[in-house]
C-alpha cells in the first residue's frame, strides 16, 4: 500500500469533506448508514479543493486515465481526469454500456451486483487511477481492479473520499494501493 509519506498533504481535503458529508440513517437498507456527499458536490469551493487533492494525487502516480465508478465516482473522476489532462473510463453496472464488455461479480455490505467495462476501455499499459467516493468492504474496488487488469491496465491506485474502516476493506483488494481522504 501507498505510505502516508508518499501521499500530497490531505488534510485541507479532509478538512473540508468532513465538514460537507451528511449520514442517513437506514439508506439503503435498515442499519446501514449512508455517506452522503451531496453536500460536498453542491459548495464549489469545497468540492474544488476535495478534486484538487485527488489531481495532485493522480499527477504525483503519473495517471493517464482516471477510472470513475457508478455512480458517484463518475462525479469525482471526470472532474480530475479533466485536472489533469487524463482520459476517462467508466465503470458500470451491468447491463449499462453498449458493445462487448468485460464482467466482474462482487459483494457489497448490503448485497451483491456485477460491475462492467468495455473489453477496449484502456490500451496495455495505460496507467490508471481508479476513483471513488467510499471504500467500504472492498468488493466494488476489488472488482474494478480485476476488470481493469484484465484490459491490461497498469493500475496505480485507488483513491476514496472516505474509507470505513470498520468494514476492512483494504484487506479485500489485494495489492491495490488506496489513498483516503478520510478514513471513518
């Protein structure tokens, strides 16, 4: 994994995420408790500074496309793949994309669902962030990973608004290295 050391300094990022993510209770399912960052995305200052870190983040690990995933992830990394000059490759929920995709099966902490990726999303080699809002128990990354290497990216990481660490997902993705915001 990514040393702290090695990371852009977070805490501006962490400082203003904190302050713009809301709970709600019992979303989408009784006991879970959704990270809502509506908030975050409706205060352009404060969404500036949280893409701001994920670009240096995404420059410092020489990434060349940013990899968003459904569907809050989109909104993350298409606003740092433009930062930093980088393409975007969308990774979906099944049945979303057109043309020949590449599957992949995962759990969630409250369910299970398969992820897609067009079998030409990125060249051999392409270095790839991938981005999302939270890690929670790691399928969804792990998935994304998997789909990517299969296209034959070079992943460089993982970058999260949020980390739940309760729910370990670091210990489900493998060697991915994972950059958090903020870790709850």
């Amino acid at each position: 994994m990514t040393s702290v050391d090695s990371q852009p300094d977070l805490s501006a990022a962490e400082a203003v995420l904190g302050a713009h993510v809301r709970d709600v209770m019992d979303f989408p399912k009784p006991g879970v408790v959704f990270k809502d960052i509506t908030p975050l995305l409706s205060t352009p200052a404060a969404f500036g500074v949280v893409v701001g870190a994920l670009a240096d983040l995404a420059r410092g690990l020489g990434a060349t496309t940013i990899a968003g995933i459904e569907a809050r992830g989109f909104l993350l990394a298409a606003p740092v793949a433009d930062r930093v000059g980088a393409g975007i490759v969308p990774i979906r929920k099944q049945g979303k994309l057109p043309g020949r995709t590449r599957s992949e099966a995962y759990a969630l902490e409250y369910g299970t669902a398969v992820l897609e990726i067009h079998e030409d999303a990125v060249p051999t080699g392409e270095r790839v962030l991938i981005v999302d809002d939270v890690l929670a128990t790691g399928g969804t990354a792990a998935a994304a990973h998997t789909l990517l290497r299969g296209c034959g990216a070079d992943v460089v990481g993982l970058a999260v608004l949020m980390e739940l660490t309760f729910l370990s997902g670091r210990d489900r993705t493998g060697t991915l290295d994972i950059t958090s915001i903020m870790k709850i």
